[in-house]
C-alpha cells in the first residue's frame, strides 16, 4: 500500500460523498414534478382538453434538475473509479 493508494481511496470517497450530496435533492426534486406533470397531463387527458405543447416552467425546471443531477451522479462515478484506480495500482 502506497501513498498513492491512499490519496486515490481518500479522493474517491470524497467526490463519491460530494456527488451524491450533488446528486440527491435535485433528483428528488425532479422526481416529484415529473409525477406532477404526469397528474395534470392525466387529468387533461380525462376532461378532453388539448394540453399545450409548449414547454411550460416545470419542464423546464425538470431539464435544469435533470442535469444537475446528472451532474452530481458523475462525480460521483468519478469518485468511483478513482477507488477503483487506487485497488488496481501497486
């Protein structure tokens, strides 16, 4: 076990912490418009009217949760291999 090792598992746990921290309310944000566009877009559906296409505040909310999500979740992964990267060298 060297330095290396070290400072590679040390940095992975930090940006997996990090990118998870990123990660989770945007997600969790993002989960919960989506299941409140689906209420509307069913509830239109039910009454028969046409439902606007254009792209509405929450879609475009959703899109920025979306990928600060995504974000989060690749540091994350970042973090991740760096472990991975810390394992494999010797």
């Amino acid at each position: 076990m060297t330095i290396a090792n070290i400072v590679l598992w040390g940095l992975g746990v930090v940006l997996i912490a990090v990118g998870y921290q990123r990660a989770k309310a945007p997600w969790s944000r993002y989960q919960a418009l989506k299941e409140q566009d689906a209420n509307v877009e069913r509830y239109s559906a039910w009454r028969g009217g046409v439902r606007d296409e254009s792209p509405s505040g929450a879609s475009v909310a959703m899109e920025i949760l979306r990928r600060q999500a995504q974000r989060g979740a690749l540091i994350a992964v970042v973090g991740f291999v760096l472990v991975f990267l810390g394992f494999l060298i010797r």
